[in-house]
C-alpha cells in the first residue's frame, strides 16, 4: 500500500482474498482466554433451546411385578439467543506504518501485506472488547446505547437475573455462601463450595472453577502461607492450576474480565456453559469499504454472539454468595441461624429453610431472593422440644438473625 496515494478498495479485497489464511479469528484472539472453557454451539441465526434432563430414579427392587412408576426427570429448557455485534474502524492508515513495520519483518512482508495487517488488527481489537463483554455485558433495546456492553446479556448478567427471580440461591441447592473471601480463608471455603457439590458432579470431565485475577493471586497466597510441603520442599504456589483436595479434578479458571475487585466464583463444566454464533467466517468477517474520502481505511464486520447455562440444576452447577459487580446491587437477602443451647447441637439440632432437603449447622446463612418470606424450621433434638417455625422476609442486601432454642423436655 503507498501511504500518500488514494486507497484502492480492489486492490485491497484481492489481498485480503488472497490471503485470507492468515486473517485471525475474533474468537480465537484475547476472547479465547475465556471462551476456550465454554462450549462452542454454532449455527444459531436467533435462539436455540438448551435442555438437559434433571433429577429422576427408575431403579428398585423387584417385588414380582412392574409398577412403572419411576421417574425418568424433567427438562427444564433455558434458551440461547444470539444477538449482533459490529466492528467498524476508519483511520489513515499512515499513522500505523510504523506498527506494522516492526511487527513485521521485511522478508514477511509480502505474505503479510499491510492491509491484511490493518484488518487483523482491527480483529484483535474486537476480540479484546468482547473478552471484556463476556461476563458484564447487559442486553438494551434502546437504540442510543450502541456500546458492546449493551450488545448481549453476558454470564454475569443470566447468574444475577437467575438470582433475582429465585433460580440460583441457597434453597435451590445452586448458591453456596462463601461469605467474605480472605487470604485467611480462601482456600478452605472454595474447598468447601467444591466439596457441597454432589457426587456426580464431581465424576464430570471438564469442571471448571471461575474466579477472578486477583482471587486466584489471593489464592496462591494463601497456599503460600499455609507453607505446602512437597517431598521436603516448599511446592511453587505460583498460578495454582487446580483446587487444592480436588484431586486435581477441579481447574482454577482465572478470569481477566470480571469487574475490579469481584468476589465472584462460579462452579461447573465446560459441556453446560455455551456460547452460540452462526459461521465461524463471521468472527473474521472485516472488509473494507470505499466511504468516499479516498485517504481514510474502512473497514466493518459483523458476527452473533450470545451465552447460556445447559443447566443451572444442583447438580451440574453452582456459584458463591458474591455477586458479579461489588459495585452493583445485590438480588440476595441472608437468613443466619444459631441454635442454642450447645448441648442441642451435640444432640441433632439443626435446621433449614422449609422445601431444602439437608439441614444445616448452626451458624451458618443461606442467600435467597430478597423480599421473599423463608419459613425457618428445625430438626428434632434428642431429649430436647423442637422449637416452632419462623418466618422471615429479608431484604435485599440485609441478614435476618434467627435464634432456634431448643428446650430440655420435662420428664
């Protein structure tokens, strides 16, 4: 290309025809750090419904006859929908010679020309502004909100409509609460959010846990601290790759693109979190266009992109109490019990929020949806009268203290 003369749009879709095997892929570029752990589903021009079947038991012991009365589970079906990105770039292309003159050396010059240079840039910078769309982006129809955070719901935003309506949370068995994570505590309660998970879960190929940079340098601290002894030598605790007492079936996915100072972790498989497109061509998809000022580069593409969870079951996933956006607001209320007196809890007390199926410790919260009413019941004590139902309502962002006293019964 000479860099004084008017742009010759044919010349420049001829190289760009010609050497189309070096144009890179938006999604193979910074996005991939993220999007190499979710499952690619292609082909979809609008939406695709995902199912997976949950639940369900048909074994029994034979009795002489069949009663068909088993239960095979339900689909609980969640849709996919894919939704328009654009890529547009207009600028004198004088102005990045230089770049392309020290990226590439004379000898490649003719296998990359510059305008194949100018077109994989553009695609890097697309693939930087989706990697940081991929968990905090928030669908709007409004017209005047063209920012790629407005183009598609992101992961961050299904979890946190999915806690808002009462999908994810505590009583569903698919939020485990964390509380506040420390370099104290860090690796004991991610052990413990990955131990809650059901046996099955933990047979799965591909678990994935999905935490933030800096959790994951909070994390390798703590590993430090607690100073781990391999074969009489202190182990390298930099870049942990997998939970520690997962037998490294649980990976540490450290994400670059969760907002500054995010709390957030997320628990699943690679199979039950996808994103959909139509072609892969589209993610390479930036021609250029004559705009009428013969001196200017441009450029535009589109693609579709678009996120969801196979499943948001107990059983296939799970996420802390933290929400996505520290800066945003936050969908849970807390309910925290404590039973009295000890020698209750040495005897069975316990309790749980009534429709759960374990109980819980004392001490211990659940996050449900705020503004709901939770009935608060208790398991019986050995020698001790239950204590009655209570009823709370917590609101959003606020913790409800609930005290189950439990009483010595009168001989």
């Amino acid at each position: 290309m000479d860099f004084k003369a008017p742009i010759d749009i044919t010349t420049v879709l001829t190289a760009v025809k010609k050497h189309r095997d070096i144009l890179k892929a938006v999604d193979k570029l910074d996005a991939s750090e993220v999007l190499k752990h979710f499952t690619p589903v292609p082909g979809i021009t609008d939406s695709l419904e995902l199912g997976k079947v949950e639940g369900g038991s048909i074994s029994s012991k034979y009795t002489g006859k069949f009663e068909a009365g088993k239960y095979l589970g339900k689909i609980v079906p969640r849709r996919l929908v894919v939704r328009p990105v654009v890529m547009e770039m207009s600028d004198e292309p004088e102005r990045y010679r230089r770049t392309y003159i020290a990226e590439v050396p004379g000898t490649l010059r003719k296998e990359h020309p510059f305008e194949l240079w100018l077109i994989n840039h553009g695609h890097e910078l697309a693939s930087n502004d989706l990697l940081f769309a991929i968990f905090t982006a928030k669908y709007s129809a409004d017209e005047n909100k063209t920012d790629i955070q407005d183009s598609f719901d992101g992961i961050g935003t299904i979890v946190t409509e999915g806690e808002a309506v009462g999908d994810i949370s505590s009583a569903e068995g698919n939020v485990y609460a964390t509380g506040e994570l420390t370099r104290a505590n860090i690796g004991e309660r991610l052990l413990e959010m990955w131990r809650h998970m059901p046996r099955t879960f933990k047979r799965k190929k591909n678990i994935k846990m999905f935490i933030s940079d800096d959790l994951g340098d909070m994390y390798d601290d703590w590993r430090k601290d607690e100073g781990t002894i391999v074969i009489g030598l202190k182990e390298d605790t930099s870049d942990t790759q997998h939970l520690l007492g997962s037998n490294n079936r649980c990976e540490l996915v450290r994400v670059p693109n969760l907002p500054d100072g995010s709390q957030f972790v997320m628990l699943t498989t690679k199979g039950n979190i996808c994103y959909g497109f139509d072609k892969e061509s589209d993610f390479k998809s930036i021609k250029p266009f004559f705009s009428g000022n013969p001196y200017t580069f441009d450029a535009a593409g589109k693609y579709l992109i678009g996120f969801q969870f196979v499943s948001v079951h107990k059983s296939e996933f799970c996420v802390n109490d933290r929400p996505v956006d520290p800066e945003g607001s936050n969908p849970f209320g807390y309910i925290e019990v404590t039973i009295t007196p000890d020698e209750a809890k040495a005897n069975g007390g316990k309790w749980r929020i009534q429709g759960e199926e374990g109980w819980r410790d004392s001490g211990t919260y659940v996050a449900v949806p705020g503004g709901k009413e939770y009935t608060v019941e208790f398991l019986e004590a050995a020698g001790y009268t239950t204590p009655a139902v209570q009823k709370k309502t917590p609101a959003a962002g606020a913790v409800e203290k609930v005290t189950g006293t439990y009483v010595v019964k009168s001989e």
